[in-house]
C-alpha cells in the first residue's frame, strides 16, 4: 500500500491506525518519491489494533508513505489502515544559540539534498556562514579508507563526510550524525567537555535532536549505524547512554513537550 502527501515543507506528525488481523510484520518508510530522500524507516510487529507515530519535523513538499508486509503473499491482506491522521509537529522547549539554528539550517540543506549532490576528485566543498562540509567519496588515510562515516577537524571545524557510507542514511539520522559532530567543536566546551568527547558530543547531538522533534527511532537508527555492530567498551557505554537518555526523555515527554 502507498500513498502520497502533499506538506510542502511544513512539519508534522503523521498518526496510523492499524488493524492487524492477524500478527503480521510491516515494514513502512516514508520518503521523497523523486529525489529518493529517505524521512522515515520502521520495522514493525503488530497484533490487533495499533496506533503508530511518526514524527517528521523536517519534510520536503512531497511524500510517499509506503507500507510492505515482506512475509506473505501479494495480494494477502491481514491488515487494515483504519484511520491517517496528520497534526501538528511536535513542541519542545530547547535553548539554541543563533550559531546552533544557524548550523541547523545548514545540516538541513545538505541531508535533504545528499543524494543528488555528486562527487569528484577530492571532493565537494559546501559553505554557509561560519561552516563547511567536505563531501568525499569516502574518507582516507594514506590512501586507507577510515571506518567512520564523517569526521571533524579540531583546528578548521571543516566536516568530511563520506557519501558512500552515507547514502542510505535518512534525512533524520544525517542532521543527526552532522549535529554530532557540530557539538565535537563548538558544544563541547559549553559543557566543560572535551572537545573529542564523543559521549558528551552524543547527548548534546540526542538533546537538540529529540527537542526539535526528530522520530527517537530515526536518531537511535542513526548511532547503530556509526557503530556497526562495533563492540568496544567505549561504544557500548555510549550506546548504553543513549538509550538511557532516549528513555527518559520520551517518559517526560508528555509533560514538557506540547505533543
């Protein structure tokens, strides 16, 4: 099943009602059908009546909601769409400097249009304001590619990003992973961090994320791939960490956010 949505831009959280009339297992994305730019991927396993949502804060003028059922045949179906329901984004209160929007913005241009953006030579540079992203094939060292999707300079802030480890990121876990590193070198030493903390870099990354109104799935989604299934002490501390503060965030949710 498909359909398409016409947001032009304007956020919004997008509410499902689903019947399962048997248990079935769903695979849903929502994306932009002609730049391919992805929003929203979950695997869901459902019994009876569910409500699902998903939130998209950040959106192109066009979507397509997909909905898959890998697991039986074409044709079969043991589940109802009872009821789609659109409302208005999610409001949470978070402090921002005007340099955070000013780099929110920035992260946002260049998630929603990775995928169309091709790379040469050594690479793309793209600036705005204070900012630069270096958009490489992939990332080396004496001609090794590294393991890690993106990277920051401590000295220039210039951002390398790999667009081949990137490219099948959503919109959501790129702002993500580009905030990240952002907070490596002007956030941390807000804190009295480090500057290459990356736990402290991963809450501050999680702490705009989810208050700007980005889907918790998408943001965990995000940190399983820069780990891929990596098991070092620091990385399970880290994951440990973010699934912590993802928890008590959407415990509080309801009462601070304007939901």
């Amino acid at each position: 099943m498909r359909f398409d949505l016409l947001p032009y831009q304007k956020p919004f959280n997008l509410v499902l009602t689903i019947k399962a009339l048997r248990p079935v297992k769903l695979i849903i994305s929502i994306f932009n059908p002609i730049s391919g730019a992805q929003f929203i991927y979950r695997k869901v396993s459902l019994m009876g009546l569910n409500r699902l949502l998903f939130k998209l804060p950040i959106v192109s003028d066009r979507l397509r909601v997909e909905i898959e059922c890998k697991d039986l045949p074409l044709g079969d179906a043991h589940y109802v769409i009872e009821r789609i329901e659109i409302k208005r984004d999610t409001k949470c209160p978070v402090e921002l400097t005007e340099r955070d929007k000013r780099f929110i913005k920035f992260a946002k241009w260049f998630a929603l249009n990775l995928k169309e953006q091709h790379v040469e030579g050594k690479g793309v540079i793209y600036q705005s304001d204070e900012f630069t992203i270096l958009l490489q094939d992939k990332i080396e060292e004496e001609g090794e590619e590294v393991s890690t999707p993106a990277r920051v300079g401590k000295k220039t802030g210039v951002i390398q990003v790999s667009k081949t480890k990137l490219i099948g990121y959503s919109v959501p876990m790129l702002i993500v992973l580009l905030l990240h590193e952002y907070a490596h070198r002007y956030k941390n030493a807000e804190y009295g961090r480090q500057a290459n903390n990356e736990l402290s870099a991963d809450l501050i990354a999680l702490n705009i994320a989810l208050n700007l109104g980005f889907d918790a799935v998408e943001v965990l989604r995000c940190f399983k791939a820069v780990f891929g299934g990596k098991k070092s002490k620091l990385n399970k501390r880290r994951w440990a960490a973010i699934q912590e503060f993802v928890k008590r965030f959407k415990a509080a949710e309801n009462k601070r956010c304007s939901i």
